[in-house]
C-alpha cells in the first residue's frame, strides 16, 4: 500500500493542473475578447506614449 500513498499526491496534483489548463483555455476569446483586447492595446498605448515623451529637465 505504500506505492497508492507514493502515487496520490502526484495524481492529485496533475488533476488539478489539468484542470487549471482547461479553465485557462476556455476563459480565452469569448463575447469579452474584442473589449479585452481593446483595453490591453490602450494600455500600451499608454506605456508607449509615456515612455516617448521627453521629461522637463531631461538631457536626452
């Protein structure tokens, strides 16, 4: 009986990656995508805009 308590923790640990997976796989696209989407490209928008924009006081 030692093999079944040396095989359950993995066992049970891969069910639940497995089911992590598939939770993680499903969540994508959807009726959400297109706004998700939006607000990812704003956001970088935004990081880019504010990487570009020279600081007052700044040498470069």
């Amino acid at each position: 009986m030692d093999y079944v308590s040396a095989l359950v923790p993995p066992v049970v640990m891969a069910a639940f990656f497995i089911g992590l997976i598939v939770t993680i796989v499903k969540s994508q696209g959807g009726a959400n995508k297109a706004k998700e989407d939006a607000a990812v490209d704003a956001a970088i928008a935004r990081a880019e805009a504010a990487q570009q924009t020279p600081r007052p006081g700044s040498t470069a």
